[in-house]
C-alpha cells in the first residue's frame, strides 16, 4: 500500500508520532511519502528531550523515505532545501494525494 503523510504543525510529539507511524509502516512493506506543509516545514532540525524526532526522521531516511517540503512555506520562514528535504510544490502534493491509496495528516 502508498501512504501519503501530510505534517502540518511544529509541536514536537505529533511530528514524531508521525513519523513513527512512518517508520512503521515502512517497516510492514509499505511505500511511504512525507510532505512538510504550513508549520510542518519546521520539523526539520526540531529538537526535543522528550521525543527524539531526529532519529525517527533519520530511521524514515534510512528505509528509503521521501521528505518534501512546500517551497512558499519554506521560503515565509526564511528555510532552505537540505539534503534530507526536498522543495515541493502543491502540484507535488496533489501528486501525492492522486498516488496514495491513503493520506495521513498530522497537525
């Protein structure tokens, strides 16, 4: 199955608990995407005592995830492309909505 992940906020247990989610589904087989909307574009680089978001984000990378990241969003917080974190654009989250047979959003 291809799960689409939407992640629209910047509060640090519900970015981890989506990629939790993330890393398990992988871990069952599926394809998953990530895209970074609104606060969401902040996940990266987030850091938090309680919730290691760094290491499920890395754990998600390491089984050939997707991250994107809409640009506008990127670009009204001053942020970057990075190398985990690709520019996006809505036509690509359109995309992803068409190619999932779900969509998760967390925010």
């Amino acid at each position: 199955m291809k799960f689409g992940i939407i992640i629209s906020t910047n509060e640090p247990e519900t970015v981890w608990n989506a990629f939790r989610f993330a890393v398990t589904a992988q871990r069952k087989k599926h394809t998953v995407k990530v895209f970074l909307l609104g606060k969401g574009v902040e996940a990266d680089g987030l850091q938090n005592s309680t919730f290691d978001i760094k290491r499920q984000w890395d754990a998600f990378l390491s089984h050939d995830g997707e991250i994107l990241a809409c640009g506008t969003c990127l670009k009204l917080r001053s942020k970057a492309e990075t190398t985990t974190c690709s520019v996006s654009t809505m036509d690509e989250l359109l995309q992803l909505v068409e190619e999932s047979d779900k969509v998760v959003s967390f925010g």
